[in-house]
C-alpha cells in the first residue's frame, strides 16, 4: 500500500477540481474524493446486515471484485489497455461462479 500525505491528496484534489471545471469535464478524482479517502477508518463488516436483516455473504470480497470486473468488461464500461505492448485487448478475469467470460477485443 502507498501511503499519501493529506497535503498531497487535498492540492491534488484541488488541481483536478479546477481542470475539470475548466475543460467542463468531469474527472475521476476531485476534492469530494480527497475527502473520502481522508475520512478515517475505511473498513467494511458484514456482521450488521447479517445481524440485523438476517443477510448472508455466499462470496468472497475477492470472488464479488472479479465478477463485478468481468461484468464491467462484458457491458464496456471497462477498457483495458495493455501497457508493454501498448494496445487495447481481452483481460482475462478467471472464471467466477455465475459470470460469463468476456468476449475477446482483439
């Protein structure tokens, strides 16, 4: 994991808020995500849900990831460059438990 100091994350915040404004085009990082990534304890439990609605996990966070990876894939919502060979083409994401593979781009 890379640690980023909170000087960094809010001028980089800062800098992409105001490009994106200016181009009038949206961008993936701005001062609403330097907020979220400096709000503390990012961590995630199931017990709640499970406790309080009865909610059940059938997967791993790593089996859901690829799965919502190959669905990102298969609806183009994900475009995969490859960076040696600099092109776009398939990304093999293995084989999850209810998904489909995605059809090859190259």
């Amino acid at each position: 994991m890379v640690r980023i100091g909170p000087i960094l994350v809010w001028t980089y915040g800062l800098i992409a808020t105001a490009l994106s404004q200016l181009r009038g085009q949206a961008w993936y990082f701005n001062l609403d995500k330097a907020r979220e990534a400096r709000a503390g304890s990012w961590t995630c439990s199931g017990d709640a849900a499970a406790r309080d609605l009865g909610f059940a996990v059938t997967a791993s966070l790593e089996e859901r990831l690829k799965q919502t990876a190959r669905w990102y894939l298969e609806h183009g919502w994900l475009a995969v460059r490859d960076p040696v060979n600099n092109h776009s083409g398939s990304y093999h994401v293995p084989n999850v438990r209810g998904s489909r593979r995605p059809a090859s781009t190259a």
